[in-house]
C-alpha cells in the first residue's frame, strides 16, 4: 500500500526521498509527497499522480533543499486522491506520513474539531497529525506515547516536529516499518528496496516501538520510554536484484527469473531424493497429526493454494480447505487443535492473512506461514516457516513469487503423502524429481514468447475473455485470468469447463476468445467436449495443452504447445505462457506493466 521514507544525514534530503521512493513505486500509489527541514522551517513538497508529477511540480515553484526529512507514495484509502489530500500532513507544529488505516479517526476528529480545530483534508492521516499538535508539549517522545495510546489500527508513521530540525521520528503499529543505518546518516522506509542505493544494514521495527533518528545515529524505544537492544540485520540482496537489468519491465525480468527462483527455494530442502522440511519446524510426527488442513490467502497467493490443495488431496488423501483472507476470518471456521492453516504471502505483511493466522492461532491450530520476506510479521508470528527465496519481487502483478510458492506446496504435499503412508519413498523420489526438471522446462517455454506475443495481438480490441479448465487446470486458468485482467484492463473471468452449460456460456458471442488450459490426461476429453461448445458458439479459442496432441480446426484456432510431462506436475511449466499472454498483451495495449492502476503490491490493510 503506502510507501513511506525518511532520512537524516549529509546529503541532499530530497534526492534521498525522491531516489527512495521511486524504490516503492512498486507499492502502488496515486500522489506523493516531502517534508524537508530547510533552514529550520518544514518545508512541504506534494502533488497528486506520480513521482514524476511532483519533481516537475518542484522544479516549477521551489524544491526544498535540507539533511532531514520524510516522504510518501500514497494509495488512497479515505479522500480521493489529490494534491490536498496527498501526504505529508501537518497541524501547526508537526508534519506526518503514514501507511495504514486510524480505524477510530472520526471520534478522534470530532473531539479535535470541538476543540476549534480546522481540517483542510478528508484524510484519516490528519487527524493524527492534528491529535500530534494538540497534544505536543515540547516532549516530541512523550507526545507520540500519548498519541498511541488513543490510536486504534494498524498503521506506521513518520513524524518530523518543527523544532527539532535533525530528528525524524518512526512509529510501527502493525504496518511493516524498518530504520535503515548507514555511515553518519539513518533513513526509515516500509520496504528494503528503498534503502538498498545506501545501506543493507537495517533494525525492522515490532508493533508499537518507536525509532528516534538524528545526527547522533538511531535509538529505539517501546510505550514506556524504555530503549530496546534491537539486533542489526542486513539485506541478502542488493541493489542489482531490485533493478531491471535490462528488461523493458520488472515483470518480464521477473518472469524470467523463474527458473532460478524455483531451484534456490527447492533444492535446499531436497535430501537424498526426498523433500525435508526439518529446518522450517516440519517433521513426519507432525504431518500424521493433522485431520484437516486450510490453506488462507488472498489473490495470486489464494491461486497458489489451490493448486496445493489438488495435490495435498490427490497424493496425502487430506481434506484441503481453500479460503480468502477476508472471508475466513468472518465466517466462524470450523478450525480445530488437530488441523493445519497454511498462510501463503509473499510480502509476509498481508494484512487479512495475518489476521486469519491469528485468528486460527486462537482457535488451537498450528500455523504454517509461506512468505517471500524474511522478519515479516507472519514470518515471526507463525509456529513452522518456509522461505521461499524468491528475491524482490517489485512488478505488482506476481509471477516468479507465484512460481516458488507452488512449488513449496509440491515439496510439502510429497512429504505429507509420505508420511501418511499414501505413496512409497521410491515413488516419492520419482515426484521429487520431477519437481527438480521444472527449472529446464521453464526455461525452454520462455524461447516461446513469440508465441505468447501472436495470441496477445488477437486479445487487445477483447472486452471480454473467459479462461476455462478442469482441475488443476482449472486453478491454472484462475491464476491466467487474474494475471491478464489485472494489468491489462480488460474484464476476463476463469470458470470450471464443466459449469460453462449452467448460465456461463450464454455469454459467449461471435469473435469472444476463450482460453482453454488442457494439460490433465485423465480430463482432456471432458475438456474437448467443453471447448468445442463455445467453439460451436463463435468463440476463438487459444488452446494451452501438449505439443503432442493434435486437433482439428473445429476444436481451436490456435495451441500453445507445451512438454510431455507428467500430469501432476504440469502447473509448474503450464503457468509460464499464461504469465506470458498476460504481459504482452499489456505491452501492446501500452499499459504501464509493473504499476497497474487502483493495485498495490503489499496490502497491509483491510
């Protein structure tokens, strides 16, 4: 969501906070803004679009020049996005930036307003910068103490007071928050990328401690004033892998990346043949235990999961619930001390799939988190862990985290069959090793882009797509249509073939195109008999199957061919030209890829 940066040091301030969150642009956002100390005065730079909006704004008035200072990308979540409503926002004596929802700012802002005070915005974030300057009494640490205490949400803050021109002051509520530390100079940011040009070196605050940075360096505080000991991390990626590298676009880089990404999260976890899973707190005693597992999480993620749910059910014969973040949490779930919830995130920092791990934590389950970001909340909080080792992921749409995330599920749903009892360690080998080849056959379906780039020309004067299947093709065709509308704009939904005949298929028109996913043998017939319905009906059909299966013209227009392999490892490879499809067809229609409109790439609120 937001993106928010803070600096203090020696050098220019506002090529700092403009250099740093053009590194969260990936976040996504409508508006950005500054606050720079210039001499000894706040000044406030903000305009409402993108970055680009608000450095030609500065060079068109003033830009302000300073050592110390925050900054902000904001995706609007109360007022629409304006320059009025963009960030940073100040009361008299106190300038803020801040990510996440003030779940209780209307009482907050109508006691303010009984007290005379004026607001200029219809910003929750006001209201804190407001509550700031009520309550400051010249002690900016007991004022953000007090504050706290009256705040109710999940949100993080960067603050600047007006007579302390060399300190910025951080605040983590829930929303991801960390300090980076460099040589003479400190900077806040929601996100590593952001501080990677200066330092790899960074404190990730927890909820409810404050960061006080100065020319003094950094300290830390909780609600008591009591300063905290906090372990220094660092980075394990630097800047390079946050950059393009040469591709037109983050996500193509991204997609491309696959292979690698696959074999650095799966080998480690291969011992002689078979999946281990020990490091990440996952042991056979545990595995025979469970009854039920659920597997919670939102968007690509939520997509990941059900394919580890075909093949949790198909090999370890164990009941797999699929849940949205947001649903599970208000639906009462059946959760008991005998089942597993599976959190998938790749930020870790997701904030209904935190929720819901929470809220399955009480209920007695044990938790397993599967995230990309390393000292997340989810991370932290759950009882097992798996890494996925993907490295940054900066394109909104997700491709290579997808990627990694299902083929952590293949590793668990091997190991869990085996522990059953359900497969033996010659045929678990025989599964293990077939994972292990996916990174060749990804590699040799990314030569195929010209393909991916002739069926996305047929797609771009589409108002309207459908992708279908049947199991594990069917969860294939939700990622493939996800992925295409999303970055494409055009309305495209995913179906189960077999409900085409209860209400969908009316929808068909002459020219719609359909695209069909067919890679699952034991299902290719059904499928044929579905295709040949829409296909009787007008629609072109993009069909996505084996190169070895040949058809007439009757059943598709056009085949994406793909690898003899074996059924149940076929989304690992059958992914690759629907990401594909998705981005050139985006491309052509000249869409800014790696930043669709109205998304973000870490949701961190409801």
């Amino acid at each position: 969501m937001c993106g928010i940066v803070g600096y203090v040091g020696r050098r220019d301030c506002t090529d700092v906070l403009i250099d740093a969150l053009s590194k969260l642009e990936y976040r996504g956002y409508d508006s950005a803004g500054i606050a720079v100390f210039e001499n000894g005065s706040i000044k406030v730079a903000k305009s409402k679009g993108r970055l680009a909006d608000l450095e030609k704004k500065m060079d068109e008035e003033e830009r302000p020049l300073g050592n110390a200072g925050i900054g902000h990308t904001r995706w609007a979540t109360h007022g629409e996005p304006s320059d009025v409503n963009s960030h940073p926002h100040s009361g008299e004596r106190v300038t803020i930036v801040h990510n996440g929802i003030i779940e209780n700012y209307k009482i907050l802002k109508e006691f303010l307003v009984s007290q005379g005070r004026q607001f200029r915005s219809e910003t929750d974030t006001e209201v804190v910068a407001q509550l700031l300057d009520y309550y400051y009494d010249g002690n900016p640490l007991d004022t953000i103490i007090k504050v706290m205490h009256e705040l109710e949400g999940s949100f993080a803050l960067g603050i600047v007071f007006a007579d302390f021109c060399d300190t910025v002051y951080a605040v983590r509520c829930e929303s991801p928050l960390i300090v980076g530390v460099g040589s003479d100079e400190s900077f806040i940011a929601s996100d590593v990328p952001a501080i990677l040009k200066y330092t790899k070196d960074y404190y990730l605050l927890e909820h409810n401690e404050i960061a006080v940075l100065n020319n003094d360096g950094v300290k830390i505080f909780n609600l008591h004033k009591k300063e905290i000991e906090k372990e220094l991390k660092t980075a394990d990626w630097d800047m390079d892998a946050a950059e393009k590298g040469g591709y037109e676009h983050f996500m193509l880089k991204e997609i491309y990346e696959q292979p690698t990404a696959v074999r650095t999260t799966i080998t480690p976890r291969i011992s002689d043949g078979l999946p281990n899973l020990e490091e990440c707190g996952i042991t056979y005693d545990k595995l025979r235990n469970f009854e039920n597992i659920y597997v919670v999480a939102c968007g690509t993620a939520m997509h990941a999961g059900m394919v580890g749910k075909y093949i949790i059910e198909k090999l370890a014969r164990i009941p797999v619930t699929v849940d949205i973040a947001s649903e599970f949490r208000y639906r009462d779930p059946l959760v008991t001390d005998r089942d597993l919830v599976i959190i998938i995130s790749q930020s870790g920092e997701t904030a209904d799939s935190l929720a819901a791990m929470r809220l399955a934590k009480n209920l007695g389950a044990q938790t397993l988190a599967i995230v990309n970001a390393k000292g997340s909340s989810i991370a932290r909080e759950a009882d097992m862990l798996i890494y996925t080792h993907a490295g940054p992921e900066i394109a909104v749409a997700s491709t290579k985290a997808y990627m990694v995330q299902i083929s952590v599920m293949y590793l668990l749903a091997f190991e869990l069959a085996l522990a059953a009892g359900k497969i033996s360690e010659d045929e678990c080998r025989r599964l293990t090793g077939l994972l292990q080849q996916t990174p060749e056959y990804i590699s040799d379906l990314l030569e195929k882009k010209e393909a991916a780039q002739y069926i996305a020309s047929s797609l771009i004067t589409a108002d309207s797509l459908l992708y279908i299947g049947r199991g594990l093709d069917y969860a294939l065709s939700m990622e493939g249509s996800l992925k295409l509308k999303e970055i494409s704009y055009i309305h495209s939904e995913s179906y189960a073939a077999g409900e085409l005949k209860h209400g969908t298929i009316s929808l068909i028109s002459d020219g719609m195109p359909v695209i069909a996913v067919a890679t699952q043998t034991a299902l290719l017939e059904k499928t044929i008999s579905n295709i040949k319905e829409v296909k009787a009906r007008g629609a072109k059909v993009v069909m996505v199957c084996r190169d070895s299966y040949e058809f007439e013209n009757d059943i598709a227009d056009y085949k994406f061919g793909l690898p003899d392999i074996d059924d149940i490892i076929m989304p690992m490879i059958a992914v690759v030209p629907l990401q594909l499809i998705a981005y050139y067809t985006s491309v052509l229609k000249g869409n800014d890829v790696d930043k669709p409109r109205n998304l973000a790439k870490s949701v961190t609120v409801e």
